[in-house]
C-alpha cells in the first residue's frame, strides 16, 4: 500500500516515536497530503521528554509497555484534536545499534491505538547489523503495522510477534469525549486500579459491607487521575479478575465525577484507603482531574461531595514502614466530616498491589 492511500484515507492521529522510527515520520511527511493524517508528531528521545508522556517513571524506555502508554496518550491528543471516530495513535519505543555498548537484545515495539483496537509488536533485528538497515527494516515494519491495524491492507509481516485486543462495543463509550459508565448505580463503591486484585481488596470489600449494611461494588476507571490509562489489553486483564456484577467501569477520574454519576438518588459511600483521602486535600489532585488547580477549586469540590451526601469509609494504610490513619493528615475540617474511620484494631491487612507486581 502506498502513502498516497492513508493520506486520502479517513484516518488521521498522533505520532510518538522513540529510539527509532524517524524514518517512518520521514516517510509520510514527504509525500503531498500529509497534514490529512499526521496531526501531530513527537520524538521524546530523552529520558526527561519521555517522563512527560509515561507514568512510571521507571519504566523500561523500550518495551511494550512503553509503546502501548505512547500509542494511547498519542490516541487521547487525537480525540482532543479531532472528533472523529477515524483516529489513532501511534507509538514506538525502539533499541538499535548506536555509538555505545547496549545490554540485551536490539529491539522495538510498535503499538498502534484506536477506538476498537489496542494493538502492539516485538520486532528484533538478528539480520540487520547497521544502524541505517535497522531503521529501514524497522519503518517497513511500522508502516504495515499501521496500515494493517487500520484495516487499510493485510499484515505483510506475519513472521513479525503481533498482540491484537479488541474493545467490546458496549465498553467503547468509556473511551468516549462523554462521561460513561458501565454497570449498575448503587449506594457503596471500592474504588481502585486493581493491578492486580488480591485478598486485602476482598476483605476490605466483605468488612465495608458488613459494616454499612449494603451492597459494595468494585470501580474502576479506565482514565485514572495518577496512574497510566488503561488500554484494551489492560482493561482485559482486569475485568478477567471479576465476576460481571461485581465491578463498574467508569471514566471518571475525580470523586465529584463518580459521586455525579454513580449515586441512584441516595447518599453514596466511596471505601477507600487513607492514601487516597490524603489526595483530596492536595491541589495537585485537581490538576490530574483537568480543574484550574487553586485552593478555592479544592473546597467547592469537596463541598459539592458534601452537598451530594458523599461519604468516605475509610481504611488505615502500612506506609513507609508505619501505619497511618487519618490523624496522621491535616485535612480541611469539611473533608473531615465525610469520613467515618475504621480503626486498625478493627481491619489491618498490610498487602499492596505494588507489593506483588514486585
């Protein structure tokens, strides 16, 4: 297929390429009616620029990880940009042959990102000693990719590892302009990301929902205020870990969202660990949630959570090697007066998500 054919093609999206794949961005930006599909390109190359579109700051530059987080930021700056379901994002993080000594294998993954597909490839490059080889073989390899994740032509590198996960049409409104969720309101709520699901939650859940009397539902967001967005691949593995009517899935990113929407007209309960209660009195935690950061912004948020008959059950976290309960945080006296407490004495169980990815 020829670059002639994407750009008079209905899709268009984002490019963020790193460690390799410039002659990709070279490729099509050389040939009339680029500005049709490349809306906008950016080659973070260090480590610095790249910490600006990544999470975890420890994350590997070159993995698949990385390519997909580069693929799905690129996909949310295409929806920003036009509103259309015939965008994508690209993203490829790349290893090759340099001036240096380089530990482990020369490598890339190419993640491509749209609204019914996540889709991520390994390539190696066992026959290709130089540099200039490596990048043409590499920008041959993303252009297939591509096209092929648009359905545009067939995968002309099959030999090449290839993961394809597809979103349900029933989940797509979730990576929507539009505030969605998907499954039941109710009264009580565990929000979390999850990753991965284990004992402490189950038993925070069975305790909360002794404890208020009520049923208590699982949230997740797909669009968290501090943690990477989740993609096809990852809402999968999530949702795999719960029973259907366990879990809603929203994206909403702020407690004023979930409370907006979630609540069936009476008061709600978020369960929720001290940590996160703590974020409600940082100014920052606006930021994440795109409202004007200001100390102002904060107190009208909590007071429409106040307003909206929120409540917060609250459970003490092992943190830095000490447990900490709320008085161990100077919140604003209306936050206060949303949490109700549950005392070490009562519920401790020091296991962390992080603990078992470790």
């Amino acid at each position: 297929m020829k670059v002639e054919h994407l750009h008079s093609s209905p899709w268009s999206g984002v490019f963020y390429v790193t460690g390799g794949g410039v002659q990709l961005l070279a490729n099509l930006t050389s040939v009339a009616g680029a500005s049709n599909t490349v809306l906008a390109a950016s080659i973070p190359y260090s480590r610095r620029a790249l910490d600006t579109l990544i999470v975890e700051p420890n994350q590997g530059a070159c993995t698949g990880e990385t390519a997909r987080e580069l693929a799905f930021r690129a996909f949310q700056e295409s929806c920003m940009q036009k509103l259309d379901e015939h965008v994508f994002g690209f993203g490829l993080s790349a290893s090759l042959a340099t001036n240096r000594m380089k530990k482990g294998e020369l490598r890339a993954y190419i993640a491509v990102q749209t609204s019914s597909i996540s889709q991520v490839s390994k390539v190696t490059f066992e026959n290709f000693e130089s540099r200039r080889d490596q990048e043409q073989y590499l920008s041959e390899v993303a252009w297939g990719k591509l096209c092929s994740a648009l359905y545009l032509d067939k995968d002309r590198f099959p030999e090449v590892s290839t993961r394809k996960q597809q979103l349900a049409t029933t989940l797509q409104p979730l990576y929507g302009a539009k505030a969605a969720y998907v499954g039941m309101k109710s009264t009580a709520f565990l929000s979390g990301s999850f990753n991965p699901l284990h004992t402490g939650h189950r038993r925070m859940l069975a305790h909360a929902r002794s404890r208020l009397d009520c049923e208590v539902q699982y949230e997740l967001c797909v669009s968290p205020f501090d943690k990477k967005p989740l993609d096809f691949f990852d809402l999968h593995d999530r949702m795999a870990q719960f029973e259907v009517d366990q879990l809603v899935l929203t994206n909403f990113s702020s407690f004023e969202e979930k409370s907006k929407h979630l609540s069936n007209g009476q008061a709600i309960t978020f369960v929720v660990g001290v940590d996160t209660i703590s974020r409600l009195a940082d100014t920052n935690y606006y930021t994440y949630s795109r409202v004007q950061t200001s100390e102002t912004t904060m107190n009208e948020s909590i007071q429409k959570l106040h307003d909206r008959n929120v409540r917060f059950l609250v459970y003490g976290r092992n943190l830095g090697n000490r447990f900490v309960t709320l008085k161990d945080f100077e919140l604003p006296p209306l936050l206060t007066m949303l949490c109700e407490e549950v005392s070490e004495q009562e519920f401790r169980l020091d296991i962390t998500s992080t603990d078992l990815r470790l």
